[in-house]
C-alpha cells in the first residue's frame, strides 16, 4: 500500500456536501489516473455520491491493482439525490445494505477494507457493529476491518484490539490525534490519515482560511524547501508521523495528482525540519 493514496470523495459530484460538478469523462480520466501513476490505496464510502459507481463504471478492470476501502452505516445517497446530510443508521441491516450496495456499485465481489463511518463507542455496542463486520469477513466479502473515527471515542476504539485499521484526521493544521495515531500503530493496526493536506492551501486548492491561519501564525515558510508549496510542504508533514501508513489526499485534477505524487516522492521532512515545524505549532494545531 503506497504511502500516498486517493480520496475518492473528490468524485462525488455536486449533490452532496457541497461538492463539485464531475463529468463522467472527468472522473474516468482522475481513477485511471491515480492506478496508473502507482497509487494503491483507494477510500471511498457508501454515501459519497457517485464516488463508488464512478469506480465501478472506470476501475472495475483494474480491481487487481489496488486496495479498495469503503465506508458502512450511511444511509442512502444516490446520484439523483441532493443532500448536505446522511444520517447514519447504525444496525447490522443497514451495514449490510450498505455492504451490498457497494459490491454492487463498485462491480466487485469484496471489498478489501470496509470501515464503519464514524460512530460512538456506544452505537459500535448497542447495535453490536463489530460482530456484523466479523460476520462480512466470514462471508468473505471484506478482508480487513476498520473505522473511522475521530475524539473521545478513539482511544478506547484502539484498546478494544479488534480493528485491523483506523483512519483518523491529522495534519500540521489538525494535530488533536497525533499521540493516539501513534498509538494505533503501536497495537499492530494500520493507520490511514485523512485531511492531511487541509483540503490545499486556499486559492490554489479548497483549504479554509481559518484553518489555514495556523499556517501563518507558527510562521512556517522558511522550512520550505526552494520552489516547494506549502500544501506540498504539509503532505511530507503528514507522512513525516512515524504512525501513519497512507494519507488519503481527493483531488479531481491531474495536474493536482502529479503534484502531490512528487511531493510524496521527496520523502518525509528531514528529522529537524519536522522537529522545528512542530515546535512552531505548538502543542495542538
């Protein structure tokens, strides 16, 4: 699995959080992309609009070159639908509707990674989720399992011991969980950062100024490398986290994917450029 993967959320189209129109030739071009420049990691979820049928229409063929991750417990989105809001419905029958939908969306027999999206500690209880996703893997519909899943309910996610993954926000600008990725990694887990790039740097890609203002206030150009951007710069960051194993960036635009595969290719920070960066921050971004 390649230290950079794909966001698949960028394929979404318009109809659902506010997210760009796509053309079918569009996200055709982007997928096939992505596998073709070596990327092996691809996540997507159940409620990303059309993410998971553009997949299937254009990657199909190529369902041997790549890890395939989705996302279960959303609730219906589909591509005639707009929406900024999809409840999630966390029951055994709602994760293997969704399940179902994905294989046949994405025109595949499993799915090598299926994540639950983001509940409590108590919903992953009460509607006894983990023996659900034990009973996929049985069935040999998903390989590994995983969440999603963000504060207070990470840390005892970790402790249970039963995911094989955990994907978690994290970025200089986002830094709340930077102890506990480190943590997941240490229980044997593989870890996928997501946001690790803040959306890009505002006005080149869709990061939001407020976010980004932590960039400005630890006054970090000068740890630029010559000719190297800051979003960029915040990619070697992320994967600069001895934790972490693949950071999922979205992007709908080549030239953005060729970008950022290079950035990935300088490797992680040098030891005290990262050292300096983080001490500029402070203790959480």
């Amino acid at each position: 699995m390649t230290k950079l993967g794909y966001g698949a959320m960028e394929v979404r189209g318009s109809r659902i959080w506010g997210g760009r129109p796509i053309e079918d030739s569009e996200a055709e071009t982007i997928l096939n992309a992505v596998v073709d420049e070596g990327i092996t990691f691809i996540d997507t979820a159940n409620d990303y609009g059309r993410s998971e049928e553009y997949i299937g229409r254009y990657l199909s063929h190529r369902r041997d070159e790549f890890v395939l991750a989705t996302k279960c417990g959303c609730t219906v989105v589909h591509k005639d639908e707009t929406t900024d809001d999809t409840p999630h419905v966390w029951t055994k029958d709602n994760l293997f509707r969704g399940l179902h939908e994905s294989l046949e969306r994405m025109k595949t027999d499993h799915v090598d990674l299926m994540q639950l999206h983001n509940p409590s500690v108590e919903q992953v209880e009460e509607g006894g989720l983990v023996e659900a996703l034990q009973e996929m893997k049985q069935q040999g519909k998903v390989r590994w399992i995983g969440i999603s899943s963000t504060n207070p309910h990470l840390e005892t996610f970790i402790e249970s011991g039963v995911f094989d993954s955990f994907q978690i926000p994290y970025s200089a600008l986002e830094r709340e969980h930077e102890e506990l990725i480190q943590k997941a990694s240490d229980s044997g887990a593989g870890v996928i950062v997501r946001g690790g790039v803040a959306r890009g740097e505002p006005g080149s890609g869709l990061g939001a100024e407020d976010r980004w203002a932590a960039w400005e206030a630890a006054g970090l150009d000068d740890l630029r490398e010559e000719g190297e951007s800051r979003t960029a710069f915040l990619l070697r960051f992320t994967n600069s986290h001895p934790g972490m194993d693949t950071n999922i960036v979205g992007t709908k635009s080549v030239a953005h994917l060729k970008d950022n595969i290079a950035a990935a290719a300088r490797g992680p920070l040098p030891d005290d450029v990262y050292a300096e960066a983080k001490k500029r921050l402070g203790a959480h971004s």
